[in-house]
C-alpha cells in the first residue's frame, strides 16, 4: 500500500469511535481521531464506511442470535424521534410528533425490536420510519418486523407495545395469524363490552384490580387492567393472556418501559441521532452501527456489572489521567 493511499476501514473502527468518543461524531472526527499510521484513514474512507452498509437489520442480528435464547423472554417494540431541528430536510429527515416534546419535530423515526429475558436487553431489528419517501406506515413496519422475528425462529412469550401500535389488525396479526400472546397498552376510548351490555368506553367500565375479561370491539376477548399513576392519572392495559394475573403484569410492564432506557442509552452513549451525512445510506449505515456500538456497551454491562455510562466515562478518565502524567501544555 502506498504511503497516500486510502486505507480500509471495517466496521468496527467506527464502532469503537462511536463508543469512545464523547461529543463529536462525525466522520472527520472519527478520522482524526484514528491511530497515527503510515496510512491513517482519511474522512473520506469512513463515508464510504457508511454508504455500504446494508440497508436490512442483517449485520445486527448475526452479532446477536447467538445470545438471544428463541423460546424464552419477550420483545418490547418502540419507537423514538432522533431529533435534527437544525438540519436541512434531507434523506429520511422529516417532521415526526414527539411523545417526549409533546410536539412535531424535525428528525428521523426510529422503530425498534427489543428483545429481554430481564437481565440483558438486547435489539434485534430495526427500522427507519420515513413514510413521506418510504410509503410504509409505523403498523407496517410493526407486522414487517415481527412476522422476520418469526422467521429467524423467535418464540417470545409475550409482545409489549404502546396504544400507537394497538390497533385491531395489529392484535389480529400476532394472536391468529403468529400465534403469540401481547401485552399493550390501550387508549381511554377503546370500546369494550364487559357484560353483553353494548360497547363502550373502556374508562367507562369498573375494573377490579386483579383485571378483568371483556370483549374488546372488533377483536375478541381480552383481560384488561387500569393502574394509577402518582400524578392521579389512569392507564389500561390489555392482553390476549386470559389468565394473567396483575403480578404477572406489573412484571412486564416494568420490563416494557426499559426500552426507554434503551433509547436514552442509544443516544446519549452511541450517538445514534449526531449524525452529520445527508444520504439516506449514510444515515441508515450510522444508526445501524451505534446500534451494534450498543450491544458492545450492553454485554460489557452483563459481564461486569459496569453501566453503560459508567463504561463511556472510564474511557475518558483514562485519557486525563494520562494528560495530568505528561502534561502537554506547559506554562513559562
């Protein structure tokens, strides 16, 4: 290779720029930062880096089937706004309503598959809501990565969702047609039919706190639960498992609300929504490989016990601690 030739980079350099570096990620900074080498890549080799990944979740999931056990566990699927307010309208940079602003914002949607025994929690697919150019809504992407959950021969023992991604053809698809059982959350006026009755308002109807069977309209029986929230407001929940118990429950909704955590984790530690490139390519190859830098971070936590954000700072530490041994700048 010759001294000013480009060399080649592999998908983990960028990986471990992502995990290392704390507020610059950028393909310049990621070349700047490389080991300097006779043939230290240039900005240019970490482009090319992102326009050829693939556009499928496939380089994720073979890093990741070997720990995910098939017939254990459950698979949380959320979506999160990677916020762009300053950017230009651009490959799949649209206008998306923010649960976490209450508003439209601009950026890019991010649908997740997350799989979790309880312990570790592990994604497994993902997409890139981009309706406006795609054409694919949310509920599409939802049955599109569930029904590939099942090919790649996941058996969880339930699906967790929000009310969004409730609706009847939903329910239809993972109870008839995949032969699974969901826990979701519901909206106040989903119409139910507790006592043969007629429809009505789920809010409407008395709930005992262990739950209780209806008849959910359009789909068939569910068990549904209200719970309380500190701030004196009232959630439902129902689920296809006609014998769940408010244990049981509870148990999942906690496991449910960890992708949560998961997003603040993907943002805040692999800089999933920092990206600087404006092809949609370069965007889908960014995410996929933060990502791929998150499952670093998560089975490093398993295997030590050391957060993610504990990981990402001890990094740095190392670093100042070097500088405060050598000081580079010296005062006359």
């Amino acid at each position: 290779m010759k001294k000013n030739e480009t060399a080649f980079i592999l998908d983990l350099d960028y990986i471990y720029f992502l995990i290392a570096t704390q507020k610059t990620f950028t393909c310049t900074e990621a070349s700047r930062s490389s080991p300097d080498t006779i043939n230290k890549p240039a900005h240019d080799a970490f482009t090319r880096l992102l326009q050829r990944q693939p556009l499928s979740s496939e380089n994720l999931w073979n890093e990741v089937k070997t720990f995910v056990k098939n017939d254990q566990g459950v698979l949380i699927i959320d979506d999160t706004v990677l916020e762009k307010p300053y950017s230009q309208k651009n490959g799949l940079i649209t206008y998306l309503w923010s649960n976490k602003d209450k508003k439209v914002v601009k950026g890019v949607g991010l649908i997740t598959l997350l799989w979790t025994d309880g312990k570790s929690y592990i994604p497994c697919d993902f997409r890139v809501y981009d309706k406006p150019i795609g054409g694919q809504t949310k509920n599409q992407h939802f049955r599109d990565m569930l029904k590939l959950a099942k090919q790649r021969g996941l058996n969880p023992s339930y699906i967790l969702m929000d009310s969004w991604y409730a609706s009847l053809e939903n329910l239809k698809f993972i109870a008839n047609h995949l032969g699974w059982l969901f826990l979701t959350r519901l909206k106040s006026n989903r119409l139910v039919n507790p006592d043969g009755t007629g429809n009505r308002p789920i809010k409407e109807i008395h709930i005992p706190q262990g739950g209780i069977i209806v008849h959910l309209r359009g789909f068939g029986f569910v068990k549904v639960f209200r719970t309380a929230s500190q701030d004196g407001s009232e959630g439902y929940w129902a689920t296809n498992d006609l014998n769940m118990t408010e244990e049981k429950r509870e148990e999942l909704e906690e496991q449910a609300w960890k992708i949560e955590e998961y997003h603040r984790g993907l943002k805040q530690c692999c800089g999933v929504e920092r990206f600087q490139v404006r092809r949609t390519e370069s965007i889908i190859g960014h995410i996929q490989l933060a990502l791929r830098a998150f499952l670093r971070l998560e089975f490093n936590r398993l295997m030590t016990g050391i957060s993610w954000y504990e990981a990402k700072l001890r990094i740095v530490r190392e670093a100042i601690r070097g500088f405060r041994a050598n000081f580079l700048f010296r005062f006359l």
